[in-house]
C-alpha cells in the first residue's frame, strides 16, 4: 500500500492512539509536526518535529474515547477500533477541510504482541474508507518517543503504570557510526519488571503500610494510615485486591500517596529514590552515546513531580553524564501525528522495526 512519492496535495495528516486507558483520534497539518527542521532543531525548541514551539499556530482536532479497545482471539480488534475511529477520523477531516489525509499513524498498546488483526486489516480499510495511501503502524512507545523528541536521537522514559524505556538512532544521525536502530529496556509488566513504575510505587508503599501494621523492620505509619484512609482497614486490603482484574491499576492508584508522604516519611522517600534509580538505569541501558543524545522523561507517573523528578534528575546526572534531559514536547497522540506528518513528507527517519515501527 505504501506510496513512495509525497501527497503535494495532501495538507493534513491522521494519527490514532490506542491505549490502555482509551482511544484518540487526531488530525493536523502537515507543516505543523513536519519538515527537515525536525532532524536538528534549534536549541531549546520544544517541539518534537519541527521549530515550530509548542503553541503551534495550527493545533490538531482531536477526538477520544476512554473505553480501550477490544481485545480478543486475534489481539486488538481490528473491526472494533475502526468502527469507532472512522466516524471520527471523518468528522475532523471534514472540519479541517482535508479532502483525504496525506499519511496515517496508528500507534497502538501491544502492537507488537497484539497486532496481527490491525496489520492484516488495517490497511486495506483504511484506503477503502479514506482513501490512505501512506500508513504506518507503530508500538505506543513509539509514538510516546515521537511525541516526546520527535526524531531526534536519545532515549524516552514512559512511566505511568508501568514502565518503559526505547532509546532510538534514526537514520542519518548516527554521527559516522553506523549505528542505527531501537533499544528497549523493561516494559515487562508488573510481575516481572516495570521497576520505578506505578504498579511499582504503590506496592512498594502498601508493603510498608502492612509492615508498620505487623510491627515489622521497615514499616510506615504515615503509609498505613494512607492506605486506611484509602482503602479501609488494612486487613481488609488482600481481599479488595487479590480477585481484581486491574490490579497493577489499583497498586498504581498508590503511588501519589507515597509521593505525598516523602517529605516527611523517610521510608516513602526511600521507595522513591529507589524508583528513580530503576528509570535512570532503564535510560542508561537504551541511550545512544552521541554527543547529540537526549533523554525525555513522558507519562502520568511524572506528574508526581519533585518528589520523583528530583531524585531522577540526579540519577540522570550521575549515570549519563553531559546528556540532557529534555522536556518531553507531547504525548503519544502527538508522536502518532509527528510520524504521519514525516511520512507525508517523506522525511521519515525513525528507523524500521517489524515490532516496533512498520510502513505498509
């Protein structure tokens, strides 16, 4: 499907980001993600995929769901995402005045494991419906790199209720090494890894919580009396929580309460120094050594602000030396649209990966 030769007529562009915690659709001109000036920005510039800053003259139209997409037999469902994103995509077409868009990015939560019906389907329903020529399926934490620092080469720290690290070398910009490619470093879920995420903290808190209670090394009083306060009384805990299906969601709905408590528990403060150092060494395992590199921390978690950022920024420091840490520009709806607005342009760098980031 794929077409090699840049839409001149195409003005806007289509991302899609389907998540964990919902669907959006957005749709944007091209010139406002895109062009050469994404592959070196000027110093400080805020926006991922071009010079333009933050508050673009043209911001996208965007639609959203907070009901995920189905998941079934064959991964994410192909004909229950398109059902809700078609109607959608077409409305804010219209409002854009875009007769078709130049290029498409659907990112996508378990693209990579889950994606067989979207990659079968997708983009073939996609032409037929509005008339895509130019496609490109991509993991979320993809699309939150892009949305982040754009292609730009580093490495971004997606926290929310997990914990992911991709560092990235696109194409171009390897600085004579030859050396381009994707790097990731956890996103292994709550059992197994997502050190420092969400799920992380809050159990790390409720543990202590249960210490304190049992009279136990290590507990918190503060931390106990924030999981009564929460959740009840604290024998009580093990049966809320144990039959629940979402239950790295409720560990993670703990986090902010560890954070709230760490400037006066040294055991909340504790927990979070410990998670700051798993995110720093989750950064440092997927960082490229270039002189350019950056590191750009995105997602729900880091709006705990000091109480994290501050122990993380110092971990940053002391593991990857003279590497900035950037703001992170936008969200993964933005890195959906800043890929689409550089396929549409044909500028598209980010390297290929048949897991990660696929044209078709």
């Amino acid at each position: 499907m794929a077409d090699t030769v840049p839409d001149a007529a195409a003005t806007h562009v289509l991302g899609i980001d389907s998540g964990g915690s919902g669907v959006r659709v957005g749709v944007a001109r091209v010139d406002a993600y895109g062009g050469s000036a994404a592959q070196n920005p000027p110093t400080g510039s805020p926006s991922p995929m071009s010079s333009t800053p933050l508050g673009r003259p043209s911001p996208p139209l965007t639609w959203s769901s907070s009901t995920p997409a189905v998941v079934g037999a064959r991964g994410i469902d192909a004909e229950d995402l398109l059902a809700r994103v078609l109607p959608a995509a077409r409305e804010l077409l219209r409002e854009a005045g875009a007769r078709r868009p130049g290029a498409v990015c659907v990112g996508a939560a378990g693209m990579a494991t889950l994606g067989d019906d979207l990659r079968a389907r997708l983009p073939d329903a996609l032409a037929d419906a509005l008339g895509v020529r130019r496609l490109a399926l991509a993991a979320d934490a993809v699309t939150a790199y892009a949305g982040a620092l754009g292609q730009r080469p580093g490495a971004v720290v997606a926290a929310g209720t997990g914990l992911i690290a991709l560092g990235a070398v696109p194409e171009g910009v390897a600085e004579g090494s030859g050396a381009t490619g994707w790097r990731r470093a956890d996103g292994w879920g709550h059992l197994l890894g997502d050190c420092g995420g969400g799920a992380w903290i809050g159990r790390a808190g409720l543990e202590a919580a249960m210490r304190a209670y049992d009279g136990r090394d290590g507990g918190s009083k503060p931390l106990l009396a924030r999981l009564e306060a929460v959740f009840g009384p604290a024998t009580g805990l093990p049966g809320k929580l144990y039959p629940r299906p979402d239950r790295p969601a409720v560990l993670a709905s703990f986090a902010p309460e560890v954070g709230r408590c760490a400037a006066e528990d040294p055991v909340a403060e504790t927990i979070l120094r410990t998670a700051a150092r798993h995110v720093a060494e989750a950064a440092e395992a997927v960082c490229p050594r270039l002189g350019s590199s950056e590191v750009a921390l995105t997602g729900g978690l880091f709006r705990m602000g000091a109480p994290l950022l501050t122990p993380v920024r110092e971990e940053l420091a002391a593991r990857l030396p003279g590497v900035r840490v950037a703001e992170a520009a936008g969200d993964p709806l933005d890195g959906a649209l800043c890929v689409a607005a550089a396929l549409a342009a044909d500028e598209l760098r980010l390297p290929p990966d048949p897991a990660l980031l696929s044209v078709v």
